[in-house]
C-alpha cells in the first residue's frame, strides 16, 4: 500500500510532472481538509490570470486508462477481465492498482506495474473522506428516515458486488491473485475508499470525459467562487481567476461544485451540503403495487428502478415532479394497456408494451404522452397524484418517526477530519422535511383541481361515486445511487 505523502512535498511533484501553480498554492483549509490559497494579490485588472495548468499527459479518464493498459499487461488483464464497464470502473481500477500495487524497480525488474505520475499524487489524497458510504456502520444510523438511508446501504452493496467481481477475475490472474487473497490483501474498504476518491474528485470535462485531473482536484467548492476552470483545446486543464473577481493573498480560491445537486447527492457525493447552491429535490423510490398483476411486466420494460424526483424552484413553494414510470403504473389493460412477447429475428424473444395498439416500448420514457390523449386522461392524472400522495406522505412518516438520538448524536457524529456528521445531517432532514410538506401540499392543490374537471366528475358518477380506486403506493428509497 502506498503511503501517505505530506502535503509539502506537492511543489516537488508539480515541478517533476510539468504541473504550474501561479499565484495559489495547496494549504489546510478551515473545516475543508486541504485547499488552494492565493499566495498573493490575484486580481483580473490585466485579464483573467491562469492560476494552475495541468498537462494533457497527467490527466486520468477513460482513455488515458486505456492507454495506460496498452504498456503495462498486468494491469491490461484486469481490465480485459472486468469487461472495460465503464470510464468509472476503469479509473478506479487504476486507481486501485496505483495505491495497493507495488512498482517495477526500474529497468530488468519487472515485479510490479508500470509507475505513472499518479503513483505519487495518490499519496496527498485523503484516507478520511466525509462521504456516507466511508461512514461507520453507527454513523450512518444518523441517517435514518432521510432519502440517503437506503440509498447508502444500496450502494454499499454495490461496491460489495464489484469488489466480488473484482476478486472473481483476479483469482485467475497470478499477480492480482496474491494481492486480492495473500497477506494484507485488497480490502472491500479501499474500493469504497477508490469510489470515494472517485466521486468525490471527478470532472466532467468536455472533451476527455469523466476525469480525474491532479492539482485541480484540491480545489473547494463555493457559493461564491473565485475561480473556474476549462480544458484547452490541447487537452490541458486550467484553473482561472474569474472576471471581475480577486483574491487577497491568504484567501481561499475555490471553484463551484455546481447548483444541480441536491442536498442528498451533495453530501453522498462530497460529504458535506451547501445550503444555499444545493438544488430543493428529492429522489424516493416508487414501488410497484402488489397487487397489479402487469407489475413485474411494467418493471422489466421501464428496464431500472422506478424513481420520483420533487423539486422545489427556489424562492418559490412550488414543488413539481418527474417520473416517467407513474404513469404506466397508474394504467392497466382496461385502459388498453398490453404487453406482448415477440420474436426477433435472430429467434430470441423480447416484451414489447402496447398502449391502445401501438407499441410504445421504445418510448416508454415520455408514457405520460402517450395517455394525454385518452379520454380518461384527467383520470390517470388523479390516479398518479394519489400514488405521489402515498409515497410523500410514508416518507414524511419516515422522516418524523426517525429523530436523531442526541446519544447517538453526541457520540459519533464528530469524524476525525472534522467534519460534524450529526450536523450535517440535520441540515439534510430540516430540507427534505420541508420539501415533503410543499409537495404534499401541491399535490394536494392538484387533486383538489383534478376533482372538479368533468371528465372526473363523469367517471366518479359511472363509479357510484365510489371511493377513485387509485392504486396504493408502496414506499422505499430502495436503490436511489447517485453515482
Ligand atoms: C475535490 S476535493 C477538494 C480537496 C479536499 N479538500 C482535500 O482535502 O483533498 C472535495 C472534498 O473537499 C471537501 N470540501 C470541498 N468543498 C467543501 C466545502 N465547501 N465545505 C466542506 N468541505 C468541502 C469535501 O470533503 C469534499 O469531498
């Protein structure tokens, strides 16, 4: 395992690996671990200064992986073997290999994997990162009744199940095989502590792709950012001032983690929530009813886990919804809603959805379009708000019934890093607790409005006027990853 690397050797690394600092340099940050501080007066009077530029050839995504297994066959074999999944997967494996591996000795020695400029910055990142799934099992009972609860332990099981995969292939391959099952072996822990690194550190850049870009990676996250960052048409990545901005020397620069986020995904991302960028949502899952008989039918076309996303606009109550299986699951075969098992032409079967005849199996995302134009459209509409009632209203249920012990809050809310977990978590209850309440009452508002249109009217009167038979909505947040 590779050791960890004071931060004061980092200038010795940026100059060996064409990494330029100017103007900022890498210090301890109040509450955020490490950071970037200007180490003078930065000011744009002259046009936005480069603060940090980074070599196309220190920069890691999916390619820079894939090149990287062309030279070195141990690492290759790994690859191959997981299946290449996807940009995430192959970082972290790199990642991995680079913090357990050991090394080639140089030349004639050829005992571990080829050593890039990696194999020493991964030792300036952080052991401790403040991400849920890095918790202990005691502090993420701090996180019970929120959105984030069951998301957590579904992703736990996720790492669990790559890391089985992980062991699977490495068992067949002799290097990896003494390193996943030998003394001191790869742990499931330093997978989650690699998906942390991950999560937590990588860009999305334009042309490279999901990235992880060293240097830049020690920027924090404001409301207020000073600074910004973009790939040059060379593949390099810089860290600027912003226009009109400054710095004194000793402030802090940071970058913006961006305001799409939601508290939830914030802290499941990054450990931590910025109240005034993170984005008003929550995502719950949906649950197919029991008692539908198309249920399974319905799931295996949506093809992934049936999610709701409320949000709430901000400085308004407004909460709105997105979810594009309620409407399949509010519609049965009476209303001409059929499955089919069809045949391909290379002889396999397949099951296609037909709504009143048409095969909609492609385009179940937009289904709500499809029953805009059936007569009992308004129908279908208070059938799928009676489902978002149920499932807010059990959350809500949750969230009160769920307080955090002040116990439990005293004794193991406090991470070593710093970071006041107990605290944060408030944070994350006190919003999405708020957010319910709005959206029950919007939903509310909508049924209300839904009861008085004709089309309703006329359906409650063919009903007897009968309870709306509405299909109940079963709650969970199952499987809400974030990643
Ligand atoms: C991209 S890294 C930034 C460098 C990091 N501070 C370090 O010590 O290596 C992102 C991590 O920094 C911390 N961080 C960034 N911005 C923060 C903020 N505004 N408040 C608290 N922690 C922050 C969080 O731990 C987050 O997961």
């Amino acid at each position: 395992m590779s050791t960890p690397l004071p931060i004061d050797v980092l200038p010795t690394w940026t100059r060996f690996n064409n990494v330029e600092l100017d103007g900022i340099q890498v210090g301890q940050v109040e509450g955020k671990g490490l950071g970037f501080v200007a180490d003078r007066d930065l000011t744009t009077d002259k046009g936005s200064p480069t603060l940090l530029k980074i070599p196309r050839d220190a920069v890691l995504s999916a390619e820079a992986v894939g090149d990287y297994a062309k030279v070195d066959l141990k690492f290759r074999q790994l690859l191959e073997g997981m299946g290449h999944e996807t940009p995430r997967i192959a970082i972290m494996l790199y990642l991995m290999a680079h913090y357990r591996a050991p090394f080639d000795g140089g030349p004639g020695s050829h005992k571990g994997i080829a050593s890039t400029p990696w194999t020493e910055y991964i030792r300036f990142l952080p052991r401790q990162i403040p991400t849920p799934t890095l918790w202990t099992e005691e502090e993420r009972l701090l996180l019970r009744g929120t959105s984030l609860e069951k998301a957590v332990n579904a992703k736990l099981a996720t790492l669990v199940s790559e890391f089985d995969h992980l062991r699977e292939i490495g068992a067949g391959l002799p290097f990896w095989q003494s390193l996943l099952f030998g003394e001191d072996a790869i742990t499931v822990k330093d997978w989650a502590l690699v998906d942390a690194w991950y999560r937590s550190r990588c860009l999305e850049l334009p042309n490279a792709g999901h990235s992880m870009v060293p240097c830049l990676d020690m920027a924090n996250h404001s409301d207020a950012p000073n600074a910004y960052y973009e790939e040059t048409a060379d593949g390099e990545v810089v860290l600027m001032l912003r226009p009109e901005s400054t710095a004194s020397c000793g402030d802090e620069v940071t970058i913006s983690y961006g305001a799409a986020k939601s508290a939830a995904e914030m802290l499941f991302s990054y450990g931590f929530i910025d109240r005034s960028t993170a984005k008003e949502e929550i995502t719950l899952t949906l649950n197919p009813l029991a008692s539908d008989p198309l249920a399974q039918a319905k799931v295996h076309v949506y093809g992934r886990s049936p999610l709701v996303r409320l949000t709430r606009t901000k400085g308004t109550a407004a909460v709105s919804w997105h979810c594009p299986f309620v409407y399949l699951m509010c519609v049965n075969e009476e209303d001409g809603l059929e499955f089919k098992l069809l045949q391909d032409n290379a002889g396999g079967r397949e099951l296609r959805v037909f709504w009143q005849d048409e095969d909609v199996t492609s385009k179940i995302d937009n289904f709500e379009s499809h029953v805009q134009t059936h007569d009992l459209h308004s129908v279908f509409q208070l059938r799928v708000v009676s489902v978002l009632q149920q499932l807010v209203e059990a959350q809500l249920e949750q969230t009160r019934s769920s307080p955090i012990p002040e116990q439990e809050h005293d004794a193991s809310s406090r991470h070593a890093g710093g970071a006041d977990y107990g605290r944060i978590v408030a944070t994350l209850r006190e919003m999405e607790h708020s957010l319910l309440e709005e959206a029950m009452a919007s939903l509310a508002e909508q049924q209300a409005a839904l009861l008085l249109e004709d089309d309703v009217r006329v359906y409650l009167g063919l009903t007897e006027d009968g309870p709306i038979e509405t299909p109940s909505a079963q709650v969970t947040n199952e499987e809400p990853d974030f990643s």
